[in-house]
C-alpha cells in the first residue's frame, strides 16, 4: 500500500483530485496569519519556483495517511481534523522563519512535515515517511551518478543587470562572518544552505537575505550559529 502511495509525499506535486475536498483544503490555514500566501515562492528541486499552496500539503499530509493507514482510517473525521491541524502547524513555522515574504525549498517544506507528523505523535506516518524520502534521495543520487549533465549557471540581479551568481563573493562574505568561530560553525554548511535556496534570476539583496536565513535554519539545529 505504502509504494503504491509513493507519490503522496511530494509535497509541492499535483493536487490529486478527489483525494481532498478543495474546501476543506483550503480551510487548513485557517487562524494562520499573513499578509498574502503570494508573497511566498517555493523551489523546487529542479530549480523551478512555484507558487506557495498550503492546500497542497493538506492533500499531501491526507495521502500519506492512506498510504500507511488506509483509506478507511484516513478518511475519519478525526484524520481530516489532525490533517489540518498539522498543515496549519507546517505553515505557521514556515511563515515564522519568513515573516515578509520570501521562498522555501521543497526540502524545506518536507522536514516541517515530517517534525509536525512526529510532535503530533503520528510515529507510523512519520517513519513511512522518512523512509520514503530517503528511498527517493538514493535514487536521485544514483540517476545522478549515471547522467553528467552540465550544472546550470544562476544569475543574479545587480543594479538592475543580470549577471552570473558569484559564489566566490558569497563565500568570502559568508567566511568573514564566521571569523573567529570556524572551530564550531561550519562556512560552507551556511553557503550550501544559501545556494539551496537561490533561483535564477534572484536579486542581489535576496541573496543576502538567502545567507541570514541559511544561518537562522542551522541556529535550530545548533545555537553556536
């Protein structure tokens, strides 16, 4: 049941008519408060930037329960009311790393779920889950191993003109941030994290504030960021 539900975890994915009630899934951030879900962009793993639909992870988060629970059990007024509540728990986490607006990766999105389904003790969906992303992760990583495409360059805006993203620029802002603290924070960790979250096109403050974010991320996950 679980492979054949495979793509239940794409968070950001088609949103599987009939599995959800498209009133219900737009109910989910209820009580979530910002000025508008479009200020909010998401990246995809190839690189394409999306609209934010928190509705989306409401059908994916109901999808993974009928992967794991069925559909009988996914299909209770109790599940729809968990659903919702962890949408809404995913969003508001989201919404407080980014305040004003701003892009998440897919990544991103995914360990917010995966964190809500195991605070709200949904444990079997939550394992079913982490296995099924790093089943997809080895896959990924092994299609990788056998294509050797050429890696697409970024581009930035700077004064109004579009230029190639530079890395060595970006780095050496990064590492004189960290001097002095190289012995507990890693540059590179902050640099791949910004990268991560960049797309073509991306103004040169955005960048900046790409860098901010990447160091507030590893801050929750060691505070001597």
């Amino acid at each position: 049941m679980f492979h054949q539900q495979a793509d239940a975890f794409a968070v950001t994915g088609a949103s599987g008519a009939g599995a959800v009630p498209a009133a219900r899934a737009a109910d989910v951030t209820t009580g979530v408060r910002a000025a508008s879900f479009a200020d909010y962009k998401v990246i995809r793993r190839n690189g394409a930037v999306v609209g934010f639909e928190p509705s989306k992870i409401a059908v994916a988060m109901t999808k993974a329960f009928i992967a794991v629970r069925g559909g009988q059990g996914a299909a209770s007024a109790a599940v729809r009311e968990q659903v919702e509540r962890l949408t809404g728990n995913v969003v508001a986490a989201l919404l407080r790393r980014q305040p004003a607006g701003g892009t998440f990766h897919i990544e991103d999105i995914q360990d917010q779920v995966e964190l809500s389904l195991m605070r709200d003790g949904a444990h079997d969906v939550a394992r079913a889950y982490v296995l099924y992303r790093e089943r997809r992760a080895q896959e990924r990583a092994a299609k990788a191993r056998q294509q050797t495409p050429s890696q697409p360059q970024l581009t930035m805006l700077e004064n109004g003109n579009r230029v190639p993203l530079d890395l060595p620029r970006i780095r050496a802002l990064i590492e004189a941030a960290c001097t002095g603290l190289t012995e507990h924070v890693s540059p590179e960790a902050i640099l791949a994290e910004t990268v991560k979250n960049l797309y073509d096109g991306v103004p040169l403050a955005e960048v900046y504030k790409s860098a901010i974010l990447a160091a507030r991320a590893l801050i929750e996950k060691d505070p001597a960021y």
